[in-house]
C-alpha cells in the first residue's frame, strides 16, 4: 500500500505539472530534488539487482554530521513509465539482457523533459548488474549529484541575474549568491554574507592569498589555510573560532567545472570552544586573470533537522562560478 502510494502521489505531482503548463511545448523535467525513479520490475527490484541498486542510491552523503541517504528513491514497473512520468528529473533504466557480453551504462539528457537525466544500466544478468552497480557506486551517485548542482545553479543564476559585484571587484569572479544573504562583513581579501538566521543558516565566504606553489591544493594544505584564515575572522561565543572538525577527517577531491580546475574539501566545521557545528563544502582555484588563489566556501548551522537539502542547494553557488573577461573593470584589493 505504501509503494502504491508513492506511486499515485507521483502520477498526480506530474499530471498536475503537465495540465499547468501550455500544451505542446518541451517542458522542464518534474519531480523534487535529489530523487530519482527506478524503472524496473518488481520482481527485480525486491530481488539481488535491486537491491544493489538500492543500496548505491541510498548511501549516505558525504560530509554530513548524521546519516542521511543520496536520494529519496522511487520504483516503478516498465508498463506504468507512461507519457507523463517520463518527464521525472532523474530516471535509472535497468537493462538486463543475455544479449550483453558486459556491463556499461550511458546516460542521456533531456530525453523528454528539459533538465532530465536517464541513465541507462545494461547487464547481461542480475549477478553481473548488482556486481557492476556495487563496483561504480561513486560515479553514478557523482553523476546524479553534480546533474542536481547544475541545475540548482542554473536556477539560482536565473533568480539573480547579476553576480556579486563585490566578488567582481575584490576576487575577481563572477558567482551569484542565493537571496536573504543580507549579513555581510568584509576584511582584506576577505568576504562573509551569511542569512544569520537561527535556523537553517546559510554562509558563503569568499578569501584569497598569492599563488605561489602547486602544493596549495593539497588537502591537508587547504585545511591548515581554511582554519587559519576562519578562526581569523569568524568568532563565537567564549571567544571561540572556527575551525575543522577532525573526528571524520574530510573528503578530498580534485574536479574541473567549466574549465576551472578546483580543489574540493567536505566534511564538518566546529566552534573550538562552543557547541555550534555542521556540515561544509569549500573549493579553491587559481583565478588566472590575478595570480590569486581564490576560496569560496558555503556551510550551514541547522541544528536537530536534514540537512541534505539545504547544503545541496547552497552549494550548487560554487556551480555558478566562472572568470570574467575584464574591460574596464577595476580589480580592487
């Protein structure tokens, strides 16, 4: 009863969707954030395929201080992925078939819906498929995230049309900041906005230093500037600074977006004498248009709630990032 209905709440979410927006035009995909919609049988899905698939999606994220699963995941048989639910923002298509030799999947965007994903998982048995899911858990969880991170910044660069001007003037960058970030404090070469709220809180900050070696990027390198350049100017109570959390020492990771090479840490920050902490995401790169090694950091202070959603969406910030071409444009320091 419970599968069925998800189920039905889907089919209405999406009819309702469909009978909102003018007819024959190439719609937006549908669905919440960060869920996606497995398209198999069900004797499948309750079987050793399925719940391989299950356990890759429902692996907790990254950097959070309590367990919360990747996705909220929902299943449906093949004969009821009809016209309106193809338009699901993120789709899996287990294809399982004697007809393979190996395992692959492909992934192909906008399909039937703008901003849709669907990926496609092909198998010659169940063994092989729930074997081959297992083994490439983190690219296809790192897929369906990042698919969700750009199209939160796409979004968010659609809300706010114009970049930050002080990120322009003093970084260097273009980067539009999600609104209500009205709290803002600046030191040289750093800035802080933050929605200073007692729930649910949200900072981004900005800071930059001289490039001057490769070994910059390396991990424990960024945690040593990211405590030294914090506990500097972010203070709490009893005269407390921030700093990094090392009871889960965080992720490490090198990425490109859009052409800009970045260094990503991720995990939890701390008050060093205070009770205030929660989850992070920081980034660095060279802005080659200065020589400066530019920091952009979001993290939030949600005590007692899911934090997933909320961290996902502040920060797909780091998504709308790029260099500007400078045509008298004062870089400010």
């Amino acid at each position: 009863m419970k599968h069925a209905a998800i189920f039905l709440s889907l089919i209405t979410s999406l009819m309702l969707l469909f009978s909102c927006n003018g007819g024959g035009s190439f719609m937006n995909a549908s669905g919440s954030t960060n869920e996606v919609l497995v398209v198999m049988d069900d004797s499948v899905w309750e079987g050793k395929a399925g719940r391989a698939l299950f356990d890759v999606l429902n692996s907790n994220v990254k950097g959070l201080p309590q367990p919360e699963p990747n996705f909220k995941i929902l299943q449906i048989t093949p004969e009821n992925f009809t016209r309106t639910i193809r338009m699901a923002r993120n789709v899996i298509i287990p294809d399982i078939s004697h007809l393979y030799s190996s395992s692959k999947f492909t992934a192909e965007l906008d399909k039937y819906a703008m901003g849709q994903v669907i990926m496609t998982i092909q198998a010659p048995d169940t063994a092989t498929f729930a074997g081959f899911v297992s083994e490439n858990k983190g690219s296809i969880v790192d897929y369906f995230i990042t698919k969700e991170l750009e199209r939160n910044s796409k979004f968010l660069k659609s809300q706010i049309s114009d970049p930050l001007s002080r990120a322009q003037q003093v970084f260097g960058i273009n980067i539009h900041l999600p609104k209500g970030l009205t709290s803002v404090t600046e030191h040289p070469d750093f800035y802080w906005a933050t929605n200073n709220a007692a729930q649910s809180r949200k900072d981004i900050v900005i800071y930059q230093f001289p490039y001057t070696t490769e070994t910059v990027f390396e991990r424990d390198s960024l945690i040593a500037i990211r405590n030294r350049t914090l506990g500097q100017y972010i203070k709490g109570s009893f005269d407390s600074e921030m700093t990094t959390a090392m009871v889960y020492p965080p992720d490490y990771r090198r990425i490109e977006v859009d052409g800009i090479f970045r260094a990503e840490l991720r995990g939890l920050w701390e008050m060093t004498s205070d009770m205030m902490g929660g989850p992070f995401v920081m980034q660095a790169f060279v802005n080659d248009n200065t020589g400066m090694v530019v920091v952009v950091e979001t993290f939030i202070y949600a005590p007692e709630t899911t934090k997933r959603n909320l961290m996902r969406n502040l920060e797909a910030t780091l998504y709308t990032i790029s260099l500007p071409q400078y045509e008298g444009v004062e870089i400010v320091s």
